[in-house]
C-alpha cells in the first residue's frame, strides 16, 4: 500500500509538470510575419522580396510570411500593434512609427554602389509648358500616399518652400502607389505628380519629364516589432548585414532595388535631418 501510494504521488507529480510547466517545443515560435509599405503594387512587392525571405527561411528555419499593408498608416499600425514581427518601411514612415518616443530595434538599411541615399522628383509630361513650382498654380497635382517620404511628404516641403499653398491648386489627390502617379501624369489625367527616381527611371522614356529633384533621403530601412526577443533581433540584424557575402546576394539586393549592394548598420540619428525637413504643417485637410 506504502509502496502504491509513493507510486501515484510520483504519477501526479510528473502529470503535474506536463501539464502546468511551459514546454519549450510549443512556446518557441517558428512562423514570423514580415510586412512591407504599399509603395508599388502588392504583386511586385512579393515578387522584389521573395528572394530576401527565402534566404532568411533557409539560414534560420523559420517560415516566414510576407504581408504587404494596406496603407502607409495600416502599416505603421501593424508594426506598432505587433501584427508583424518585422518590417521594411520608408524614412518618413519610419519618422512616424518613431512619434512618441517610441523605439523600434534597427535591423539595416539599403546601401547603393555609392551612397546610402535617394530621391525623388517632381515630374509633369514632357510637352508642358511649365518651367518651375510657382508655375504649378492652379494645376491638378498628383501625390502619393500621404504618408510616402517622396511621393507626399518631402514634395509638400519642396511646394511650401516655393511659396504654394496646397489651395492654390485646381485639385490635388493621393493615388495608391507612385506607379499610378507616373501613368496618370503620363495620361494626362494630372498636370503634375511626385515619385521616386526608381519609378521614373521607368517611365521617363515615354515622356515624363523631371520639374525639380528632391533633397537626397536616407534609404529605407529594416525594424523589428516588439515582438522579436533580444536573440531574434541579434540573429535577424547579422543575417541582413552579411545578405552581401551570401552566393545569391546580387539576386536578393537588386530584387529589393536596383543598383543595391548591402544592407549597412541603421541609426536613428541619420534621419533626423529628414524628420526637420518634413516637420512642418503639411497635413492635407481639404484633400479631394
């Protein structure tokens, strides 16, 4: 009876510790979600960073998927609210996610042949007329999301500087990506829009034509929510920053962007200029 009764407390002790003690096999996650702004269309996206993430799967056995917001707004939400465990997003957006005080882990940033840097250009159709902003004054202007650092933000700067007042257009909108901007400037549907160099590189040849650059921006950049632990971060943040020595890194970088070489250490810091820049009264209240 002794001998039963030892028998069963030991029974219910490890049935005990089964069921109550966490197991480390269920707790370690193995699917992540990465996400990226709606800067071109969802298809392409996919297509630009289905080479970064299959490397990632292969060198740390995660599977990870890719989501591609539905806004510049929806993804600064999706990060901030841990719907993704991490992200690339543009400078402005970036500036966004940061309000607050709020600090998101730095993962790396695009580095190019030369520069660690873009821009952007306001652009009309090569057969108008006009020759500088202020001759924009009562045109149809075409912008980006409104959180896009190239396709509304910087451009809006670049419009104050000018002495043009938002109003002082016919009407202006904010289309979903900057590749509807370059076709409806090419349409003729808008006299005027804003884009980034990328996009107009190809479209230029079938008669955009570039009215005023942009200041050069740092590039876009890699963050982790706060759902990646300490070790996560560490293993995601080394795996971007030697992408390069990789067999396949000339694939996964120009897929990301063109003329890509490196993903280099990202600082808060580089984009305070940016946010100065942009860090005025630019809000778009009488949008149509």
């Amino acid at each position: 009876m002794k001998q039963f009764i030892q028998n069963s407390f030991l029974l219910n002790t490890i049935l005990l510790l089964l069921f109550c003690s966490p197991v480390h096999a269920e707790e370690q996650k193995t699917e992540l979600v990465f996400g990226i702004h709606p800067y071109l269309p969802a298809t392409i996206l996919l297509e630009r960073f289905t080479p970064l993430i299959e490397y990632l799967e292969q060198q740390t056995g995660y599977e990870i998927h890719i989501r591609v917001s539905s806004s510049y707004k929806a993804h600064v939400e999706n990060i901030d609210h841990g719907v993704l465990d991490f992200a690339y997003l543009g400078p402005a957006v970036y500036l966004q996610l940061r309000e607050g005080n709020n600090e998101f882990p730095l993962l790396g940033r695009l580095n190019f042949a030369r520069k660690n840097t873009y821009r952007g250009a306001i652009i009309i159709h090569q057969n108008s007329p006009y020759q500088s902003l202020k001759d924009l004054k009562g045109r149809r202007f075409a912008f980006a999301d409104p959180n896009s650092t190239l396709g509304t933000k910087v451009p809006q700067r670049l419009l104050l500087d000018a002495g043009l007042e938002l109003s002082e257009f016919k009407y202006h909108s904010h289309l979903k990506n900057h590749h509807d901007v370059a076709l409806a400037v090419l349409m003729g549907k808008y006299d005027v829009g804003a884009i980034k160099e990328e996009v107009l590189q190809l479209y230029q040849s079938r008669g955009l034509k570039v009215l005023q650059w942009s200041p050069e921006i740092p590039s876009h950049l890699f963050v982790a929510s706060r759902n990646m632990n300490k070790m996560q971060v560490s293993e995601f943040r080394k795996l971007l920053l030697e992408v390069h020595l990789s067999p396949g890194a000339e694939n996964i970088l120009n897929n990301i962007k063109k003329g890509c070489v490196a993903i280099i250490p990202a600082q808060a810091d580089e984009y305070e200029a940016l946010r100065q820049l942009i860090n005025v009264n630019t809000n778009d209240e009488h949008m149509h």
